[in-house]
C-alpha cells in the first residue's frame, strides 16, 4: 500500500512540474515572440517569405520532365 502511495505521489509531483514547466516556456515564447513581431512589421519595407527548402528534381538526369497533354481523335 506504501508503495502505490509513494508512486502516485511521484507521478502527481512530476506532472505538477511539467504543467509549470509549460506554462514558463510558452510565457517565455510569447514575450520573444512579441519582440521578433515588432521587429519584423516596418511600414516601408516588403514582406517577403522565403522557403529554405530546395525543389529537387524527381527525374533522373537522363529522363526527360513531364508534360500535361491532352489526346485529340
């Protein structure tokens, strides 16, 4: 019986951490995210997004690219 209670003691103490833990680091992320936000937004200056992703080509180098076309009879 001691030992369910010193188990669930535990589990209850590190689920009370966690949750406060969680509530720091969105507290955290929200105050830079407030100061990334303000930096960002100047009246004058285009908004560009920019994809760090590169386009692979999903072709071997010696197949040709497909092309759409549509049958005619």
């Amino acid at each position: 019986m001691m030992m369910i209670l010193l188990f669930t003691s535990l589990f209850v103490i590190v689920a009370i951490l966690t949750f406060f833990r969680n509530v720091l680091l969105a507290m955290i992320a929200g105050v830079i995210g407030i100061f990334r936000k303000n930096k960002k937004d100047t009246p004058n200056e285009p908004k560009v997004r920019r994809s760090t992703k590169r386009k692979k080509k999903i072709y071997a180098d010696n197949e040709g690219e497909y092309v759409d076309y549509e049958e005619v009879k």
